[in-house]
C-alpha cells in the first residue's frame, strides 16, 4: 500500500535540505523531530497513512457522486430525447448513459470508498492507541497493518497526504511535493 521507504529517504532528504549552519543569518521556521528516532517514523507513518485513507475515501466517494450524477443527467436527458423522437440525441444520450455506468462497473468508487473508510480505522486505532505500545511493538504492529492492507491509492493521493502531514507538524514547506495534483486535492 505505503512506499514507506521512499517516503521515509524523501523525509531525510526533506531535513537535511533545510539545515544550514550555525553562522547562517536566515531565521528558521519551527524545527521539525530528527527522523532518526524510530518511535518518530512509526508514527509518521501511521500518521501518513490515515491520511492516505481519508484522501481516498473523499476522492472514491466524489467519484461515486459525480458518476452517479452524470448517468442520472444522461439517462433522463436520453428518455427524454426518446419520448421526444429525437433519435440522433437520444442515441448520443444512450452511450453517454452506457459510458457513465460502464465508468462505474470498472472502477466500482463506491466499493473503493468503503475499503478506505475500513482501512482508515484501523490506522486511527491504532494511532489512539499508541502510547500503550513499545517502540518496537508499535512498528512491528504497523508493518503487520500494512502488510494486511490491500488497498491500492492512487500516487497523487499519497503524494498529497505526505504534504497533509507534513503541513499539519508545521514542517517547512520545502518538504512537501510539488502541488502538482489541483484535481486531485478538488475531489479529495
């Protein structure tokens, strides 16, 4: 599910980017954890992939919404068309209509939706319950998680929950992606 690695170097790569020397004149923004602190990553990561989740869930459900919508606009406009004896519209409307629910059948956004609203969970909880586990157990708990996890989100979306986390820890921005995704980030 997670590239936890690359996730993980992006992150080195992101603090080490941002140190400067001690005789450096410019101001720092809030300093951000050492990312050499174990319990630290865990929690990143859990982090990170609660928000995977959640960008997903919004995305799959806007998905679902809009899909709906247009096989609701194309199906009507298509009866209409043939109540009508507009036979040229209402052939256009008919594979419109057959193109909206074929979308559907493809990439089922609902069913999506509900993997990542389970997956959230079980992230969440165990992100609640962190503090009850060891540093090792609480990694070794999160590898057997993601190990578990058979969703599959999109790179955009992981991309733009790695910006969510590292914005909500009041990191720099220079840690972030580039802000590529504006479609993306509009429907999750």
């Amino acid at each position: 599910m997670l590239n936890e690695a690359s996730q993980r170097d992006c992150s080195r790569q992101g603090q080490r980017a941002t140190q400067t020397p001690a005789t450096s004149p410019t101001p720092k923004k809030r300093e951000r954890p050492i990312m050499n602190n174990p319990r630290y990553e865990t929690l990143f990561s859990i982090r990170y992939a609660i928000r995977v989740h959640e960008r997903s869930l919004a995305f799959w459900g806007a998905m679902a919404n809009l899909l709906k919508l247009m096989s609701i606009l194309s199906g009507s406009a298509a009866l209409m068309s043939v109540v009508g004896a507009e036979s040229n519209t209402a052939v256009f409307l008919g594979l419109a209509f057959a193109f909206f629910q074929a979308l559907e059948y493809s990439f089922h956004p609902t069913d999506k939706r509900y993997q990542a609203l389970v997956q959230r969970k079980v992230f969440a909880q165990l992100y609640a319950k962190q503090a009850k586990f060891d540093d090792q157990a609480l990694e070794t708990t999160y590898r057997e998680l993601v190990a578990e996890d058979e969703t599959t989100p999109l790179n955009a979306l992981k991309e733009l929950a790695y910006n969510d986390v590292v914005k909500e820890q009041g990191s720099d921005e220079s840690y972030c992606f580039a802000n590529k995704h504006v479609f993306m980030a509009a429907l999750s």
